[in-house]
C-alpha cells in the first residue's frame, strides 16, 4: 500500500512538471509574439517613413538623400530582437520623424500636401499601435516572469533554465504623443 501511495506522488510530481514546463513555453512563446508584433508595427511606421521620404523628394532632395540612407542602414527587426534593439529601433524612426517634420516646416507646400498628411496620420497610427504592442507583451512578460519567480514554479524554471524577460521602460521622449501639427 505503502508504494503505490509514493509511486501516486511521483507520477503527480512528474505530471506537475510537466503541466508547468509545458505553461513556460507556451508563456515563452507568447512573449516572443508579443514582440515580434512590436517589430511588426515598427517595420509598418519604418514602411509609411519611407513614403514620406519619396514625397519629400520633391521639395528636398539632399534632405531625402540624407533620411533614406538612414533607413537603408537600419537592421531589420524580428521576433528575435532584443528590447533595447526595438527600442533602438524605434528611437532611430523617431529622429528621422522629427527631420521630415523639421523639412515640412522650410515647405509649406508638402506639409499641405494629401501624401504628407495621409502619411503622418499613418505613422501616428502605428505609433499608437506599438504603443499597444508594448503594452501587451509587459504584460505577458509579468505573467511569465511572475511564474519563474513564484514558489513552487520557480523550481522548474530553474531546472530547465527560464529566465526572467526584460520590460519595455517608458522614455520621456515617449510620455506624449508627438504633434504632427
């Protein structure tokens, strides 16, 4: 009677590590989408960036010149990109945005322009979607993280080697929305 109590408590251990070896990778993958769709919305803002190059061609093309050699130089980003890569990233489309902004200024007539405007509208819209996508994968990196560091799953974290994931940081620079005004 005695064994097939301690054989009952071996198998519920062993189906335990299971059940919580199995919700890390699913926790972990679900980090890693969560990130990739950030490198997503980011390569989408990159994307309208460079229609607004092409339109700022027409009134500056030494400061076109200037903006797409700083896009063609850029790494793409996937899933497999590190936070400080992303935000790197995103800090590099910023500077470009302020440039194109600092250009629309010296020419009335293409920040009046409809590609100019559609544009900007567009990469706010993108910045409000990577907003989005940090927040969400915060999110499941504090599920995740919560659950490598809580007892008892903190034991199969460490036997099989989960770490905790890093958090995006707010920045000032991203406390309010830019104006494209």
């Amino acid at each position: 009677m005695a064994l097939w109590i301690v054989i009952g408590i071996i198998v519920l251990i062993i189906i335990w590590i299971i059940s919580t070896y199995n919700s890390f990778i699913t926790l972990g993958e679900r980090v890693g989408n969560a990130k990739g769709q950030i490198a997503t919305q980011i390569e989408s803002r990159w994307d309208a960036v460079k229609s607004l190059i092409d339109a700022t061609k027409k009134y500056s093309q030494h400061e076109a010149e200037v903006l797409e050699n700083v896009t063609e130089s850029r790494a793409s980003l996937g899933s497999g990109a590190s936070v400080s890569e992303l935000e790197k990233d995103a800090g590099q489309l910023d500077s470009v945005v302020s440039r194109l902004i600092a250009v629309s200024e010296s020419y009335p007539d293409l920040k009046a322009s409809e590609v100019y405007q559609n544009t900007m509208e567009s990469i706010d819209k993108y910045e409000n979607n990577v907003r989005q996508s940090r927040m969400i994968y915060n999110d499941v990196v504090a599920r995740y993280n919560r659950k490598v560091r809580v007892i008892p799953s903190n034991i199969v974290a460490s036997l099989f080697g989960f770490r905790s994931k890093e958090y995006f940081q707010g920045t000032e620079s991203k406390q309010d929305m830019p104006s494209w005004d």
